[in-house]
C-alpha cells in the first residue's frame, strides 16, 4: 500500500522558493554566480502558456525577490516579461522552430531587454539609468547553457 501525500507538489515549490531566497542572497555577495533571470523568464513563460495559476504565482513570487534583492522596481519584471509573453514570444515561435534558438531568444530578451526596458523607464522618469558591467556577458553564457539543458 502506498502513501500518498497531497500537498506534495506545493511543499516542493515552497522548498523551491526557498532555496531560491538563498541562491539569490548569495549571488549578491559572490557576483560570479549569475541571478537566474533568463531560467525564471523561461518558467514564466511557461506557467503562463501552459495556464498553471500556482506555479505562475511562484515564480512571480521568485521574480519579485530578485526585484527586492537587487533594488529593481517592484513588478517591473512582471510587467516585461508578461508583455514579451502575450505579444512577441507567440509570434516568434510561430516563425523559429529550433528549440536552442529559443533558449537563445528567451536570454537576449531578459538580460539586453530588461535592461534596455529599465533605461526607457527611468529616461522618462528622469532617474538614472541602470548599471551594466562585464558579468552580464558571463550570465548570459551561463543561463543560455542552463536553457538549453532544460528544453
């Protein structure tokens, strides 16, 4: 007889959560370690497409710890990401069918777009624009490599 347990799936995504609370706290201290932007874009978009509710609320709730972490406006990555994932990314797997060109698409559009959507944003603001140093590049490896594994 086999035990089941029916909370299973939201203890593991809180256990997620939770480990991600950390990773994301060390890669503040240690900047080799990349914030995952790409990977959380990718399963955005795949709660979104695939229309599950609780794992969409993960990892907006995931995506709202980056903003806090790294001093982001709260809901800015929401805001990108949702916009990218109802009209442009449809479109673009219309016309792309090779998954690792995906993979590749889905890292262009989190690391260069979010920071090109965040220097729009303050330009009209008036704030000043965001910084970008040389580890973006190794994060963008990185998390293109980690996409490519996972599609």
């Amino acid at each position: 007889m086999q035990r089941s347990f029916p909370y299973q799936n939201v203890i593991s995504r809180f256990f997620l959560v939770g480990l991600f609370i950390v990773y994301i706290s060390l890669s503040s201290i240690y900047l080799l370690l990349p914030p995952l932007v790409a990977i959380l874009f990718f399963a955005y978009y795949n709660a979104l497409s695939k229309h599950d509710l609780f794992g969409l609320i993960i990892v907006a709730l995931m995506l709202l710890i980056f903003e806090a972490e790294k001093g982001f406006w709260i809901g800015s990555t929401l805001l990108f990401f949702t916009v990218l994932s109802r009209y442009l990314l449809p479109k673009l797997e219309q016309l792309i069918q090779c998954r690792i060109c995906m993979g590749a698409i889905f890292v262009a559009l989190a690391y260069p777009g979010y920071w090109i959507f965040m220097w729009i944003a303050n330009g009209v603001l008036l704030l000043p624009p965001p910084a970008i140093d040389w580890h973006i590049g190794l994060y963008m490896i990185i998390e293109f490599l980690m996409i490519t594994a996972l599609v």
